[in-house]
C-alpha cells in the first residue's frame, strides 16, 4: 500500500509544527523498533486544547500523523482529546502503510502523555479516597473468601470497581459491608484470568449503567499448565458475551493506551518489562496445547495523585511491581509514590526475586503497602520485615483511608 494523497499533503506540509515555551503539558514517545521519537506540546484554557505542537525525528508516516493529530485535536476538550486513538489518526489520513501502523502513528499517544502531563502537574489533587477490599483470598468474620481479587474504590463522587473475583461472591460481601454494586460508576479489568472477572456478568447485571474498561488482549484463549494438567483459566465465554454486549451500546473503554477514567484517574494500559529480575511467568499460555507462552500484554494497574503522592493500585502486577511503579513514575511525572495496594503476584517468586522487588521499591519510600490476593505469605512476611511500618494485608473488609 502507497501514501494516500491525504497522508502525503500533510507530509509536505505539515500543520503546527514547533514548541510551546510556556506549555501546560509535554509528551515524548518513541518507537524502539524503527527509531521515530514524536515529542508533543499543548497549551490549554477553560480545559480546550487551544494550541498543539510537536517535533518529529522520523519517517512520513510519522509527521502526517502528528499534522493530522494537530488538526483533529485543537479545540476539543481536555477529556475528548484523551479519547483519540492513534487508528482515528490513520483513518483521518485516509490510511497509512500497513508496516507503518506499528512503528510511526504514535501521535495520539503522545498527545496523551502531554494531558496525562498536564493533569499531574495541576495544583487540584483528590484529597480523599478510600479504598475497601470485597473480594481476596483472606476474610474474617461474617465476609467470605476465594482466590481471586476486587477492590471498591470511592474516588470523589465516582465509585469505581476494579476487578470482580471468580464467582459471585462480590455481592454477598458487598451487601454485608454496605456497598451498594448498582452506584458503580465504572469498572476496571485489570487482566483477562477468570479470578479477576468470574463475578462480571452479576455485577453488570446490577450496574447496568456503568463503563467497563479493559484491555482488548483481555478477551483473548489464556490457559495455565501445572503438573501437566491443562486449565483454562481466561474470562468466561458467557462473560464475554456481556461485554461484547456493553460494547455494542457503547460503555466499554478499550485501553488500548494509558487511559483517563475520570478526572486525574487513570489506568495504565500495557506495562513495558524492563527489569532482568521480574520474569514472564512460564505457566500461562495463550493456546491449549500450552506451546505458546502468555505474556499478559493486559495486564494493567490503576493510579492517581494525592497531596502525598501516587496511589496505585494493583491487579495481580503480571508485569512486576517494580515495572509497573517505573512505568507509572514515567507516565505521571511524580516520583513520589504514597502508597500501592492490591496483588503482588510473589506467591511462587524465588527468594532472590523478593529481595531485588524490596531492594528496588526502598526508593520510592512508599508509606502504605496494602498485600493481597496472589502476593504470597512468603512475600508477605518479607515485606513485613523490610517495611514493619508501612506493610499490612488487604483481607476481605479491609478499608484504606488515602
């Protein structure tokens, strides 16, 4: 496939180029695979784009994407401007080479980084939030438990699920603890296991209005294989069929890139793997014949600002906790991380794992470290040691005041 006319105007003349010296926010993104660097600028007022620019080292693909981008953005409100996807982009330049897809259109992503930028550097931080576990493998008294995860988190007036368990289960807890499902607002999916999601359908059944958001690669085969015993272990097809549902009347998100739940609230989409010490788990697959290794590209966690820092919030930390604290520190801008809650995925980690994880995170001097589901009590304890005033676990009923 040749540049479409459209691309190839923009091209050689590109619209908006330059900087913006006195810019509210800025976002640079590259492509390893073919070297393009896409740096992008924005000037806001009354929360509208009123000024976009950007400067490009790389190939056509990549300044038409940036010149459309600019066009396409200018005058939107912050809130729709997150909403572009670098396909819109391609699809407004009448398409793009298909070897271009993966490496040049980077444009919206890097315009979300420059808002993502912007709304961190905002003086207005949410000053309270709280979140209560309903779903973990540990409860006491009246709630229950199973293998699997879901925090209730309030942010604001929002009320956001993130994760649902294996079963059903939320609800009884739920009610018992006084959360009331049907006020959610959205729910997050952290990745595609059936720990995380078993318990969708009867939460959507209730929450009939919320937004759903998760990663497309959620939905794909994921299998385990353990003592040469097979076990699907993705999201249910009776599930799937709800999203594809909620999807068809418009109230799923697919974070496809990190992406903006509500105000200042976001989600990670997927976490890049640059440490040597958090390794791909080798028991997942992605085909029953357990052939092909499952890297998780869904996992993602959630986080947000407060006066004492980051808050993140994690799903099972696939990716490592130490990469998923990185990425989020990068996308953000904020080096301070106040605290991180949710599964650690340490329960089979070697010794020497733990040590490089608590080695890594001392940095961060993170003051609440809230361990659940999948972090493991051998992880547990070690944290416990290293970090006696922060750690504690996140059972069924636990409630975090942020």
């Amino acid at each position: 496939m040749q540049y479409t006319d459209k691309a190839l105007e923009h091209f050689m003349n590109p619209r908006n180029v330059g900087e913006i010296s006195d810019a509210d926010g800025i976002g640079m993104i590259g492509s390893e695979e073919c070297g393009d660097m896409i740096k992008v600028w924005i000037k806001i007022a009354n929360q509208r784009l009123v000024d976009v620019k950007y400067k490009v080292f790389g190939c056509p693909a990549a300044i038409a994407s940036c010149s459309m981008m600019t066009e396409l953005a200018m005058g939107k409100h912050v809130d729709d401007a997150c909403e572009l996807t670098d396909n819109q982009v391609a699809e407004a330049l009448g398409g793009l080479p298909a070897h271009k897809y993966h490496c040049s259109n980077l444009a919206a992503s890097a315009l979300h980084k420059a808002i993502m930028n912007y709304v961190f550097k905002s003086p207005a931080k949410i000053n309270t939030a709280v979140v209560t576990t309903l779903v973990d493998n540990n409860a006491s008294g009246n709630l229950k438990s199973e293998h699997g995860l879901s925090l209730w988190l309030e942010y604001q007036d929002k009320r956001v699920l993130f994760d649902i368990g294996q079963t059903d289960l939320i609800l009884r807890n739920a009610e018992t603890l006084g959360v009331n499902i049907a006020n959610t607002d959205a729910v997050v999916i952290s990745h595609g296991h059936y720990d995380h999601t078993g318990g969708l359908k009867a939460v959507l059944n209730i929450a009939s209005q919320a937004t759903l958001l998760l990663h497309p690669e959620a939905l794909k085969p994921k299998f385990s294989r353990k003592d040469n015993k097979t076990k699907m272990i993705g999201i249910h097809d009776s599930t799937k069929e709800i999203i594809h549902t909620f999807a068809d009347k418009g109230r799923v998100i697919w974070t496809e890139m990190p992406t903006e739940v509500f105000p200042g609230l976001f989600i990670t989409s997927r976490i890049p793997r640059i440490t040597d010490f958090e390794d791909v788990e080798s028991s997942f697959f992605v085909d029953k014949n357990c052939r092909k290794v499952d890297t998780l590209p869904d996992d993602q966690a959630m986080f947000f600002d407060s006066p004492k820092g980051l808050v993140v919030i994690l799903g099972c930390a696939h990716a490592g906790i130490v990469n998923t604290l990185h990425y989020i520190v990068k996308l953000s801008g904020e080096k301070r991380i106040y605290a991180v809650i949710g599964g650690m995925h340490l329960l089979n980690a070697s010794a020497e794992r733990i040590e490089y994880t608590i080695d890594a995170i001392r940095q961060y001097n993170i003051q609440k470290i809230g361990m659940a589901h999948c972090t493991g009590s051998k992880a547990v304890e070690k944290f416990k040691s290293a970090f006696p005033n922060e750690c504690f676990v996140c059972h069924v009923g636990k409630r975090i005041e942020l």
